[in-house]
C-alpha cells in the first residue's frame, strides 16, 4: 500500500503529463493537415482529459485547475 505523500504525488504527476499533452493537441489544432495528425490531436485531448479527471479525485478542482493552466502559460 502507497503512502499518503506518495499517493498525492502520483495525482500531481498526472497533472503534469496532462499539461504536457495539452500543449501537444494546441499544437495540433494549428497544424495538424492529414487525418493521422487530427486523430493524434483528438487522442491528446482525450489523454488530457481522462488525466485531469483522474487528479481530480483526490485534489481540490480549483488548485488542479489554476496549477494546470499556470504551467502552461
């Protein structure tokens, strides 16, 4: 069984890799040209969302949220 702390930093590191692919998909949107592109860019945004919606179990929704559009700006 996981530790609390290590609990917690498995929902942080989610959030994370969300960001990650959320600059991927942005990315997409403005470049993607053939269908392979978009259904990558349509994964990314899946991946995204399954990622922040996990996090969102154990973390509060507004300090996920705000930690999540903060790194990517």
């Amino acid at each position: 069984m996981m530790s609390k702390k290590m609990e917690m930093n498995r929902y942080w590191f989610s959030v994370f890799i969300a960001t990650f692919f959320e600059v991927i998909w942005v990315l997409g949107l403005k470049y993607s040209s053939s269908i392979q592109e978009w259904i990558a860019t349509v994964l990314c945004i899946g991946i995204t969302f399954i990622l922040i919606t996990f996090a969102n179990k154990r973390l509060p929704i507004g300090t996920t949220y705000t930690v999540f559009t903060d790194i990517n700006n």
